[in-house]
C-alpha cells in the first residue's frame, strides 16, 4: 500500500499541479504527504522568504485537504551535493516521489532536480510519478495503463505500480509489438495479477507506421487513462544518462502522469 508520499517543491510555475496530483493520491490511500524543498541558499536572493512561502502553500494545500503533512526544508549551502541526489536520498524513505515533467524554463540553478527525472530514479531507488506541466488531473490511477514487455524494466515497474493496479477501476496491460508474447504468457500475466485481485485486460498492439510512443500515447486517449505506467533502462552515454528513446519520448509529449520504475 501508499502510506507514505513525497513530493518535490519550489517555486517554478509546474509546482502547482504535482502538488495537487500528491495531495490527490495522498487523500485517495490514506497516505501522509512530505513535502521536499531543496535549494542552495547561496544561489537564492531571498532564501529565507522562499522557504516561508513554499511552507505556507504547502500547509494550506494540505490543511484543506485534510492530509497527514510534513514538510522537510533542505539548505545545500555550499555543498557539491546536488538537488536532484539530495532529493532521491530523502526519496528512499517513501513509497513514491511525486516531481514534474521536465520543462525548458524551469532548468536553472533552483529548480534543475525536475530536468532530471534519471539522477532521482538512480538516486532514491523508488518509483516516481512525473506530473505534466500544465493541466489538472482530478482522477490519477483509477484507469491504468501498464507498458508491457517480458523482462526486469516492466516486471519491477507492474511491481511498483502494484497497489495503484488494485485499487484501479480499470487495468490495461499493453505490449506494442508484432510478436512479443511467448506462447502462453498472457495467460500467465493475466493469471498472476487476478490472484493479486486485479482485472487486467491485457493487449498486444501492432505498431504500425507510428512510434511506439505515438502508439502508446493514443491508446492512453481511445482508454481515457488517466495513469502511465513505464520501467526505463538508464544507461550513461558521453558522460550523460539516456532512459531511452520511447521513455524519453513520452516525457516529452506526456498528457497524463507516469509512473516511471528502474
């Protein structure tokens, strides 16, 4: 179960919507909610007005709802720790961080954890629900859709979305391919997830002329899903982290959150 919510917070404009998309998951599975703001007080002009305004939005969001809060104000000062390791470590405590898509205008020196989705999946080890930038999200998990392809990535990512999948009205596992089920594996996928209590209608879509992306992103339409759910392999290339061109992709173009998994 969800018992326990992270949520990253600043000042950019995305703030707003990932706190509404916590405060939702934390009302809807009795979750406490901790709220995170990192930030270098050296790189601030007013750090100590900022950290009271951040406190004070989040105390009001939360006392409106009616959610279990905790907010956690952390200095890097001088240090070389960055935002985004700094996040993942306090992340590790929790079940899911909640952070924003990654956004051009947002990647400056006090908000640069939201440019990097990678370092905070390396760097906490727990699943973490990216909220996109813009538009209001009432409804997060009620109709799921898994990304399914036989192996650790969607294994550890199904896993993680485990007590979302149960508590969701609907349930879709997707596998877009021409031939990526094994003689008998949707059967056994479909028989693993109902004696967890899960109703999974599961699919194997060819692709056609689109990219798996593109693919992905009109069945998340055609099913009104109002939750992605992704495992994403994180390789280092030229001294930069790659979590692949369909997880890159969709971060790019999302329309509802994901759940992201390594």
């Amino acid at each position: 179960m969800l018992k326990d919510i992270m949520v990253h917070l600043d000042q950019a404009a995305s703030c707003q919507s990932r706190l509404d998309a916590a405060t939702t998951l934390a009302k809807h599975y009795g979750a406490s909610l901790t709220g995170l703001h990192v930030y270098s007080s050296p790189r601030v002009k007013d750090p100590v007005g900022q950290s009271v305004a951040v406190r004070e939005m989040f105390q009001r969001h939360t006392e409106a709802a009616g959610v279990a809060a905790e907010f956690l104000d952390v200095d890097l000062g001088f240090s070389h720790t960055g935002i985004a390791e700094m996040i993942g470590y306090y992340a590790s405590f929790t079940d899911l961080l909640v952070v924003s898509q990654p956004h051009a205008a947002d990647r400056d020196k006090q908000h640069a954890v939201i440019s990097s989705p990678e370092r905070l999946l390396l760097g906490s080890g727990r699943p973490i629900l990216i909220v996109p930038g813009s538009g209001s999200f009432p409804h997060i998990g009620e109709r799921i859709m898994v990304a399914w392809k036989a192996g650790p990535k969607a294994s550890r990512a199904m896993h993680d979305a485990m007590p979302m999948m149960q508590a969701a009205k609907q349930v879709n596992m997707v596998s877009v391919d021409k031939a990526t089920f094994s003689a008998g594996e949707s059967e056994r996928l479909a028989r693993y997830l109902a004696r967890h209590g899960i109703n999974a209608k599961i699919e194997l879509v060819p692709p056609g002329d689109l990219r798996v992306g593109d693919t992905l992103l009109n069945l998340v339409a055609d099913d009104n899903i109002d939750l992605l759910v992704l495992g994403v392999h994180i390789t280092t290339r030229r001294g930069h982290l790659d979590m692949g061109a369909v997880a890159s992709f969709l971060l790019g173009q999302m329309t509802v959150p994901m759940l992201l998994s390594h």
